[in-house]
C-alpha cells in the first residue's frame, strides 16, 4: 500500500472531524427566548418524524434488495460483496441526511438569535450548519469508497457498483417522498393560510405552518444531500470502473485522489465565508474553492501521472459546473430579464404568466445542455469514457462547499420563519429575511448544479455500462440502427414524463387533504378567532403519510423498468432506454426548476414594490404561477436526477444477471 | 411503363376530381341571410389576406433555396432537379392549403343554413368542405410524386428529397405562423371580450371575432393541411428510396401503389359518413376507411409479391394510428376521466388546475410512445427499415378521410360563430354548437394522429438517412459510444424545447398587442354603448403582421441547425441531432397538445353546468387552464411536427453536399 491510496480516507476523516468541530460551535450558540426553542423544537420533531417513518419503509426496500442481491451472487456473477456495499451505501447516505437534518433543525433558532447581533453573526452560523451537511456527504461518501478500495484495491470497483446503488436508493426516497412531503406542505399552508384566510406566510395560526419548515429541510436538505451524495459516489465510482478497464495510468486511484482534493478545497475555501454582503460572501466561497482545487489538481496531476489530459478533462466538468450554476442563476433571479418578463406578463393575468413561465423555463435549457455536451466531447478527446466520468468528478469535486451554500438555504429560511412566529421584531425580521433571500439564489444555483452533476454522471455511469456490455460481447450493437435501441430511447425518453406526471399529481393529492385538514382545523378549532390552538401534528401527520404513500409508486418504477428492459435486451433497448431517460430527464429538470424558480422571483419582484406590489392583480396572477412553479421545482424536477442515475446503476449492478439470461 | 406505374397518377386525378364535384356541390348550396355572406365575406377575405402576406415571404424563402440547391447541385451530387422537385412540392403544398382555406371560409355559412333543415344537412356541408380539402392533400401529394416517378422512374426518390423539403418549407410557415395567428386572436378575443368586457363567444362587437374565426381556418385548415401532406408525401418518399436501397421486390412503386389503395378507400368510406349521430358518422367513416384499406391492400400485396411481410408493416403503423387516436381520445375528451379530475382540481383555484393538466398531459405520453415503439420493432422486423417507412405509410395510407374530419372542425366551429354572430335564433345555435362539439373531439384526434405520423415520418426518414449515410460511408460509426452523436442527441432534445419557448412566447407577444388593441377599439370607438362599429380589419393586420414576423427566428432555425450540424459532422453528431429531436418533439407535442385539449375540455365540463357551471370560482379557474393550453394545443404543439420531419429532409437533401465536404 501507498501513500496515495491512504490519502482519501484521510481527508474523509478530516472531512468529518470539521464537522464534528461545527456541530459543536452551532450547538453551544444560544436558542434565543422559549419561544423559538418551542418552535425549533416543533420543527425537530416533525423533521425526526418524517424521517423515521421514511426509514422504516425504505428498511423494509433495502433488506429486500440486499438478500435479492446475495441470491443473485450465488447464480450469476454478481459479487457477493455487492450486496454489503448495497447495505453500507444505503447507512452511510441515510447517516448523512440525519446528521444533515439534525444539525439544520438544530441550528434554525440559534441563527435567527444570531442575527440578533448582525447579518454577518446570523450567516455564520446558518452557514455552519450547511457546511456540516456538506462536509458529512463527501467525507461519508469518501470514507465509504476509501473502506471498500483499501480492502478490494481494484476489485473494488465492481463491488461498488452496489455502494452507488444503496446511494441511489435513500436518494429515491428522500428525493420524491421528501419533495411530495414539503410541497404538498407549502401548497396547503399557502392556499388556506395567504389565499383564503389572508393571514401572512409562517403565521403561527396556521396549522400548516410547521409542516412547511419541516419541509425545507427534508426537500432541501435531506433530499439534496442524498442526491449529490449520489452523484458524488456515483461518479467516482464510474471513473474508477473505468480508469481499470480503460488503462489509464493509476485509473483506480487517480478518481478518489482527486476527489480527495476536492475535499480539501472546499475546508480551505470555507476560510473565505466572510464578506459584508451575504451573497458575495457564499459566491467566494464557491469560486475560491474551484480555483483552489484546479491548481491542487493541475500540481498533483502532473506530479503522479505526467500526462495532463485526464486533468483537462476534470477542468471541462468543473468549468461546465460553474456555467450552468451561472446561467441557472440568470434565469431565475428576481434581478435578471427572465423573471421580469415574468413579472411583466402577470399584468395581463395568471395564463400569460404561466405562458411566459413555461416558455423561460424551455429557453433555459440551451445553456445546461449546449454547455454539458461540449464538455463531454472534450472530456471524451482528453481521456476517453474516462474522461467523462473524470469531468463528473470534476464538477461534484468541490461538493463540500457547494452543497453547504445549498444547506445554507432551508436553515435562512427557517430561521426567518422562527423570527416572524416568535416575533422578534421588524428588524431582526429583516435581517432573517436577507438571509432567506440570498439562500433562494443559491437554493435555484445549487438545484442547477443538481441537475448538471445528475447528467453527466448517468453519461459517465452510461459509458461504463456499455463497456462493461462489451467485455462480456465485444461486437453488441449500440448504433442507431438497432431498432431496439431506438425503441428503448423512446420509452426512456418518456419516462421522465411519467415520473413527472406521478410526482405532480402525488403533490396534487396530498395538498388537496392538506387544504381540508387546514380548513378543518380553522372551522372547528377556532384558530383565527384566537379561541383555540393549531394542531401542528395533524399537517404533519397528513404530509408524512401522503408523502410515504405517494413515493412508492414511482419508486418501485425507477427500479423496475431498467431492470424488465434489461432481461428482455441489456444490449439494445437498455443502452437505447438510459441514453433517452438521461436526455429528456435532463431537459425536463431543467425546464422544471428553471420555470419554477422564475415564477417565485418573479412573484418576489412585484412583492418589491413593482408592477403595483402586493395585493395588486399582477401579484394575484403572480402567486399563481409561483404555486404552479413550487411542485415543479421542489418534487419533480429534482427527483428526475435520480431517475436517471439510479437507472444507469441499477443496469450496472444487474447486468451480470442480465447477460447469464442471454 | 406497366399498368401499375400509372395507378398512383390515376387515384390522384380521380381524388381532385371528386374534390370539384364536390366543391361545385357545395357552392350550389345557399349562404342564407345577407348578414350571414357578410360575415362569412369578412371571414373569407380575413383568410385570404393572411394567405396572400404569408405566400410574399415564403416566395422569398423559397426561391433563395431553389436557387441554392440548384447552385450547389452544379459542385455536388445533389440532383439539379432536386431544385425543380423542391418548387413543385412547395407550389402543390400551397395550393393543397389555398383550396382547403377558400372552401372551409365559402361552407361555413352555407353548412349554417343548411343546419335549418336539420343536424345531418349540416354536417353533410361542413364534411364535404373537409373532404375536398382531405381529397385535395392526398391527391396533389400523390400526382406530383406520379409525375417524378413517371419520367424519373427508379431515378424519382433521389429527387424527390426535394419535393418533401418543398412541401416541408410551406408546412414550417403554415403551422409556426398559422399557430401564432390563430392563438394570438383567440386569447386576444378571448381576454378582452369575455372576461374583460363580459361579452360572449363569438359576439359580433368584439374587433377580434373575425380575426378569431379566420384563425380557426388558418391553424387548422391551412396548418394541419399542409402538416399532412408533408408526412404523407415525405412517408412515401421515403419507401420508395428504402425499398430501392435495400432491393425489396417492387419497393420503388409499392409505395406509391398503396397510397392509391388508401385514396380509393377514403373516397368509398366517405360514403358511410351518414348516421344520425354526427360523431357516430364520423368515426364509423374512419374505422370503415382502415377496414376497406386493409383489405384491398392485403389482396394487392398478395397478388403483386406474394411475400406478405411488407403489408403487415403497414398494418403494424394504421393499428398504431388508430390507437394513438383512441388515446387521444380518452385524455382530451370531456366525457373522459383526465378532463373531468382537471375539472375538479379546478376548484381549488387555478394553480391546481394547471398542476393537473400538466400532470394528465405528460401522462398521455405513455400509449402513443409505447404503442409507436412496439410498431416501429414489428415494422423492422417485417421489412427492415423500409417496414418503418411502409409502417407509416400505412398509417398515413387513409388520409384523405381523416383530414376530412379533422378540416370539418373549423368549418363547424365557424358555422356556429356565424349563427351566433347572425342571431339564427337558439335552436340553429344549439344544433351548429353540437357540430362544433364533435368538431373538437375530432379536431383532438385529428391532432395526435398528426403528430404520431410525423413521429414514425421521421423514423423513416432518419432510417432513409442512415442508409444513404451508409452508401458513402459504409464504415460510419452511429453507436451511442460516438461521443459527438450523444452530444447531437442531447442538442437535438433540446431544440424541441427551443422551438416552443420561442413559439409560446411569440404568441404571448402578439396577444398582447391584441389586447390592446381591442380595449382600444372599446375605449375610442364605443362599441359597447352601441354608439360604433368594431374595426375587424385593424385586429386581423395585428394578427397577420405580428404571426409573419414571429415564424421567422424559430423557421430558420429548423432549416439552419441541421444544415450547421450536418457541415460540422454529418455522421455523428446529426444523426444523434435527428434522433434526439424526434423523440423530445414526439414527446412534447403529445404532451402540449393533450394537455390542452384536456384543460379546454375541462372547461367544457365545468360549461355543461358541473362542479358550479358558468361564472362560479371553479369556471373561472377553467378558463385560466383553457387559455395556457390554447398555443400549447394549437401553435406550439403542432409546429414541432414539422421541425421534426423538416430536419430530417434537409438532412437528405443536403447529404451530398456535406458529404463533399468531409
């Protein structure tokens, strides 16, 4: 053993002692007065609630899965060990989601506190509690890897088709029963609470209210982080798989190592976190870590393997990371054209603003998909396959950084909410508010980013499946030619459709039982006449059950397709059936969260005081659009991603099964 | 020469015949009142005042092309006559469209007056109206291939690369800058008239209504007509190249030969579009039409090559067809489920609803693709690629009836515009608007069997390119692991994507200036008080200018992006463009167009008096839903038909000279 093959594992544990370190900061903060504990506690509860309910289900899936998996083992040329990387990649993201969900309901109150003593005092802490979310995915995620390659070396990579699986698996979840979870919240509190009461948002008469913080953190954190800690595994994994099976100098290494790096990056970049302004303070940080990590990377390249190519096309994944983070950032601003025009179409009424919605979120998609496929092509120049997993590694390597400003998000937004129902005046009110608003930017650039790293790991995870198609019939045919294939590329094409349309319509359902329990409770309990108290727990109750409910479905979908597809033709229509998914799963995503996020800005920009402000029809028409847009950018645009990855990795894992059927 | 060769010529010539027979028959019949000619006179000179504006700038379009493809035919192996065929396809087009517009815009007042005698009276005029536009189509498609294939002879398919691109040309503008016209009249109408000003559909004292009605003849007379007649023609160019490529026995005429097999079918099923039921008559006209088809073309396959293969591609695309119809059918009818559950989700306000009809549309996906992937395979598996091409041949083999239907549509929904507009009186009112209800369904249908022949259309057409692809290069790489193919997968997925943002939103633009124009006309001219009269003219100038100045970004993109791919890697990268835009532009048309005929139906629903009738909250909800969906059903829907197939004609045309650039 070698240095270099001890280095990742060691920046894991690094990884996670800082967030060992934060924990304990963000805990000795002070929670402020009874009342933000009381409700901070509620929003803990409710969070563990979720999630514990949500854990039993997905136990039941992944002990099924497992003991299917060793079976398998016994048959076919699945690796006994596949089903033990399923099990430990299963625990590790769902420990990293806890940990995750922990510390954002925990750090909530403290922050709101905070910012009692400044803007900047309330960012710090807010944004510890994401960077400890961040630093637990990739040092969980590196640590997990690190384990099976230090006892396998380069069998590994097989093995850890399966740890990607179990990844893939708790993102499913917590991805579309999360997403379900805090929409169905949001919509109910909103339609009942702003619309029909007129009372104002996170108004503690509402019995929704809760609900709906609870929901930012299982969407936004829980569910983003399983999903990047997806994607971050996932395409080390491919990049490994690859870099044996290819012959790339040090392949089986060469991936974690620089992942390593990336870890690294982001501790050091964390250091820039301060600036006046809290937006150019998280954009530092995200900037100042890439550039950071490009040299560390470009040095280590150079001193390990000589040859630069592999590290140009890390560069083309990273670079294309930044640019779709930037034009996400445009297209959904309150500050840019998009959502003006937006704003501006809503004089007219709520159809032209959803028109004008759609068409913006369409447009937005040629810089996403123009950008990723010229990095793929130059990644594939540089280093083949490899290269294109190399350039997912690329843009997910400072992950750590990235997905602490996502996290940052839902724990402004909830310490805004505390600030409001536990009324600590105007201007702490204010300062909360900033907070908020600046983690909606970076909320819509890290649900881009999503989306890109989404992509070009299925591509990468693709290319690996094709060539380890062709190690077991080196003249399978993949062109175009192949009916089959063309067939596959259709019906996957349509998934993502069908999985929208589910996750849409399962928010739909969930919201309308919410809307009845709100309006039940205002009836009988007597909230708005100050008579009686909400029943918190009877929203919960009502968006945890539906959510749990409505995900299996298209969870059991995502799983089954790929894997009936591959018996009947793992050579033409599989390959055919994850390309078309991955296309249009990529496209749809975009056009998803790109829409909503430009109708919730859009609403943001006339609540500034334009086109007639608040109360206005144009606002009216406006709040319409944003409640069309918060499904489509919270539950279906993002469980797309993990459609598309867990595809691509269920036909890895099953595809020695497959071929013995053949 | 055979007696065969000259079959096709012959169906041809009797199809236009029975077209002038039929228009004489219905000129014969009586306009009614004098104010029912004036309205239909405005309606009719409205249409032709588009037509004449709209054919200036396709002239300039297309004699630059021309020009092009004859210069490039003296430095490449593109045929100097492809120039020829290409003036000829688009010159037949345009006039496929000018009939079909001049008789829909002379019956609709006539099939009114007859409706005074009786429902069937009625029906019968506005059917024969479609008819001589149906019979029109398929008769010019199938004499100008005739005439190409009789001097040309085994020659004809290469030349006939450009008629299709011909055909194509006018279709792009018809459908892109008809979409725009009759939606930008329609919301415009619609927001001012109805729910600003609180005047009925159809009101004679909206500036907009005879704008509104010209457009139901420019979308779905003039657009479809041409959509139609460019997959018809393009599908049997196609089989004619295929089967002479890859050698099948008679496949340079068996092509054109069945077509004439669906013509002669068409004529004689039109004979039983007699029942007492409008709906009933229609439907039983297509079903007879397939049944007679499958029958004759059975026996002449029989007799003409005895291997029965070829006739049971033909059957898989006309079974694929008609349940592609069946399915739109279900989810856009407002009998059916899907309308009904956007209908209640209506009453928890607009937002819900829209959430749901997104939902139901990206649902309806599921049969049309599946349904056109199992063809596509069972086609190949008859007759290679030429299956697929005969595939869609079949589908598109009944044309002539079906288009009838389709074009009966406007005619009845002006009918019932002109009874209103000319106070007929209730009863005549009623009996038009239940003509005009079939006419919606019908029109629905109309509008998946569309897009599912342009889908299998351009199959065939990519297929045709492939193997053309292959002649020069027979070593050509079209596997999914050609990285510059993915990327074109990925480029071609979006333009779909592209292509809406940019129709919906000039739809948005043009509406808008409807609007205000119409509340100037109110405020100035005091029509309302009853003090002046609309200026008609002023809306149809918006509505013409702003369609004609808002179809040429997104026409010359179509045209351009391949041209631009094919010259950069025309083996690669533009097949992957070709494949990748099919399929998101299969999809998505699916998916604009059933949404929108389920959020229109919706509304219907709500109309019939459910869930609270006209005026409660849930209507008003419903009428939001129907005006998103009216461009996502009529303009941007539609116009993805022809990108898809248009790309892949240029693709074939141009082949040779980016051939000679490699």
């Amino acid at each position: 053993m070698e240095v270099i093959d001890v280095i990742p594992l060691v920046s894991g544990i690094i990884a996670l002692l800082c967030a060992v370190g934060l924990t304990i900061y963000i805990r000795k903060k002070p929670a402020g007065t009874e009342k933000m504990k009381e409700i901070s506690n509620y929003i803990y509860r409710g969070a563990l609630a979720f999630l514990n309910e949500e854990y039993k289900i997905i136990s039941v899936f992944v002990v099924i899965v497992a003991i299917l998996l060793f079976a398998l083992s016994r048959v076919t040329d699945i690796p006994w060990q596949t089903s033990i990387a399923f099990l430990v990649g299963a625990f590790f993201s769902a420990l990293a989601g806890n940990i995750g969900m922990r510390i954002a309901t925990t750090a909530n109150a403290r922050a709101a506190e905070a910012s009692k003593k400044g803007l900047q005092k309330g960012l710090t802490v807010a944004f510890s509690s994401g960077a400890v979310m961040g630093l637990s995915v990739v040092g969980l995620g590196i640590l997990g890897l690190s384990i099976f390659y230090l006892i396998y070396y380069k069998e590994a990579a097989a093995i850890l088709f399966g740890f990607g699986f179990g990844a893939s698996s708790i993102a499913l979840f917590a991805r579309v029963g999360g997403g379900i979870y805090t929409k169905s919240a949001d919509v109910g509190a909103d339609l009942v609470g702003k619309v029909e009461a007129g009372i104002p948002e996170d108004d503690p008469r509402n019995p929704a209210v809760i609900a709906d913080n609870v929901g930012d953190n299982v969407g936004d954190v829980a569910g983003m982080g399983a999903d990047l800690f997806e994607s971050y595994v996932d395409s080390i994994i491919s990049g490994m798989s690859l870099g044996i099976i290819l012959s790339f100098a040090y392949g089986h290494i060469y991936p974690l190592l620089i992942a390593a790096l990336g870890i690294i990056s982001s501790i050091v970049a964390m250091v820039f976190v301060k600036a006046r302004n809290p937006y150019t303070a998280l954009r530092n940080g995200l900037f100042g870590s890439a550039i950071i990590f490009a040299i560390l990377a470009g040095l280590v390249t150079y001193w390990l393997i000589k040859d630069m190519n592999p590290y140009y096309a890390i560069i083309a994944g990273l670079v294309d990371g930044l640019i779709i983070g930037v034009s996400t950032e445009y297209f959904t601003s309150h500050q840019r054209k998009p959502a003006r025009i937006i704003a501006e179409a809503s004089q007219t009424g709520p159809a032209t603003n959803i028109l004008q919605g759609m068409s913006m979120g369409m447009l937005s998609t040629v810089i996403p998909i123009v950008s990723t496929a010229i990095a793929m092509v130059l990644a594939y120049q540089f280093a083949n396959f490899y290269g294109v997993a190399l350039a997912a590694i690329g843009m997910l390597s400072t992950l750590g950084i990235s997905l602490a400003t996502d996290c940052y998000g839902p724990v402004a937004d909830n310490a805004a909410g505390i600030s409001e129902m536990a009324g600590l005046g105007e201007e702490i009110r204010k300062r909360t508010e900033q907070l908020d608003a600046v983690g909606n930017t970076t909320a819509a650039m890290g649900k881009g980013f999503a989306i890109g790293s989404a992509a070009i790991t299925a591509l990468a995870l693709i290319f690996t499946f094709v060539t380890r198609v062709k190690q077991y019939d080196p003249n399978v045919n993949i062109a175009l030619t192949n009916p089959n294939l063309v067939a596959g590329l259709f019906i996957g094409g349509m998934l993502p459709f069908i999985f929208s349309a589910l996750t849409l319509g399962a928010v739909g359902r969930t919201a309308e039982k919410m809307v009845n329990e709100v309006r039940r409770q205002f009836r009988e309990l007597g909230i708005l006449e100050g008579k009686g108290k909400p029943d918190y727990e009877g929203c919960i109750r009502i968006a945890t059950r539906g959510a749990l409910r409505e995900m299996i479905v298209p969870s059991l979908l995502a799983v089954v397709i790929p894997v009936v597809i591959g018996i009947w033709d793992y050579k033409g229509a599989l390959v055919g059936l994850l390309a078309g998914s991955t296309v249009t799963g990529f496209l749809l995503a975009i056009f998803l969260a790109n829409a909503g996020g430009a109708w919730d800005n859009a609403k943001k920009y006339i609540e500034e005081g334009h086109l007639g402000g608040k109360g206005s029809d144009a606002h009216k028409a406006a709040v319409i659009g944003d409640t069309v847009g918060d499904p489509c950018k919270d539950t279906s645009g993002p469980s797309l991603n993990i459609l598309i990855k867990l595809m691509s990795i269920v036909s890895l894992v099953f595809l020695p099964l497959f071929a013995s059927l053949h």
